[in-house]
C-alpha cells in the first residue's frame, strides 16, 4: 500500500511539475506579446526588399565592375540598371546607394527604373533615391508615378524619404499615404513627412490619428506605425 501511495505521490508532483511549466510558458509568450509603445527606430522594422551584401555585390563583380572604386564605377552601375537581369540591376541600383550623394549622375536612370516590373528592382531604385536625396522637381516627378497603382505608391513613398525639405509640394501626396491599409506605407510616409519639421504641421492632425489608434502590430510586439508617427509628431513640433 505504501508503495502504491509513494507512486501516486511521484506522479501528482511530476504533474504539479508540468502545470507550473506550462503556466510558466504561457505567461512568458504574454510578455513576448506585449505590445511594446517605447521609443524604438523605425529604421529597423521598414521593408527591405534586398540587402547590398558579398552576394549582391559578387553578381557585379562577375561582370568585371570594381564595386570598390565607387564612384570611379559609377557610369558602369548605370550602364547595369539596363541589364535585363533583375538581380543585376537591383545590385547595381544598391551599388549606387552606397555612394550617396556622389551618385547624384544616376538619377535619371533610377527614376525610370523605379517603374520596373521587377519588385526588386523598383525598390532597389527607391532605397537608392533616398540614400542619393532628391531635389523638388524630382520630388514632383516621383509623386506623379505614385499615383497610379499602389506598388508604384510603395516605391515612390519610400524614395521621398530621400526629398528635400524645400520640397513642401509632395506633403499632401505623403499626407494621403498615411491613410493607406499596407503598414509599410504608413511607416515610409510618416518617415518622409518627418523629414520636413516644423514645415509639415498640416499632417499633425493625420498623424495623431495614427499615433493613437493604428492597429498594426509587428511580429515583434511593437506598434510600429503609431510609434513612427509619434516620432515625426515630436519632430514637428520641436
């Protein structure tokens, strides 16, 4: 009898044991969930088609560009955007990226190709025309190709995030992409409109509603649309 009672003894407390693990697990994966409204860098959570990697560059390389040389190369990166290969002419688009303003010559070429039917490369072009900036008929030309169709929107949202902030005329165009269902819009645009301080107040009201109630929460927790909105709200009104 003893033994049978030691046995059913063994097994309520192994059985303790696995409940308090599993309540253990359970509040742990709550926590995990959490939405997390701290101050974070919007930067981290944007989408990134593709990254300028060993890989990236290898494919340029191949065809005999010195990616090394910079902007010695820069006539070849833009000689590559016409390549034919999607994953060239993204590599060359991020090539140019790196460059900065130093790639100002490529502009022309990077505009068009934001058009591409390529995701990689339309976006590839975008995060070039960021990183190179853009002055206001630029700007204005990119606004244009944004309204007509939501994947070119994507694009030419991104690339404004790279726009003068003498360019005041685009506002209204990334103020409309604050309304639009794809978070990554959102979060582009309130980055854009970030870019012009205090000259940006008419999209406050736009802002604050994002700021408040967007419902977007990212795999990590983090309410990253309402957080960048809150961003560019302190910004503007520094």
């Amino acid at each position: 009898m003893r033994k049978k009672s030691m046995k059913r003894y063994t097994y309520l407390v192994i059985l303790v044991i696995i409940i308090v693990i599993i309540i253990a697990i359970g509040l742990a994966g709550i926590n995990m969930s959490r939405p997390n409204n701290e101050t974070i860098n919007p930067d981290n959570f944007r989408s990134y088609t593709t990254t300028y990697n060993m890989d990236t560059k290898q494919l340029l390389i191949d065809m005999g560009i010195d990616v090394n040389q910079g902007e010695k190369v820069l006539g070849e990166l833009v000689a590559a955007l016409d390549n034919g290969d999607p994953d060239i002419e993204m590599a060359a688009a991020l090539a140019i990226s790196e460059l900065g303003s130093k790639g100002k010559a490529a502009v022309p070429s990077l505009l068009i190709k934001l058009k591409s039917y390529a995701p990689i490369v339309s976006m590839g072009s975008a995060i070039a025309l960021e990183k190179i900036g853009l002055e206001p008929k630029e700007a204005e030309k990119i606004v244009k190709m944004g309204t007509k169709g939501s994947c070119l929107k994507s694009v030419a949202v991104r690339a404004l995030n790279g726009v003068s902030p003498d360019a005041i005329g685009v506002l209204p165009f990334l103020i409309d992409a604050l309304s639009d269902s794809d978070p990554t819009i959102k979060l582009d645009a309130c980055m854009a409109i970030s870019k012009f301080g205090p000259k940006a107040k008419m999209a406050l009201q736009e802002l604050q509603e994002l700021a408040e109630n967007d419902p977007y929460l990212h795999p990590a927790g983090i309410y990253i649309v309402r957080n960048a909105a809150k961003e560019a709200i302190d910004i503007i009104n520094k």
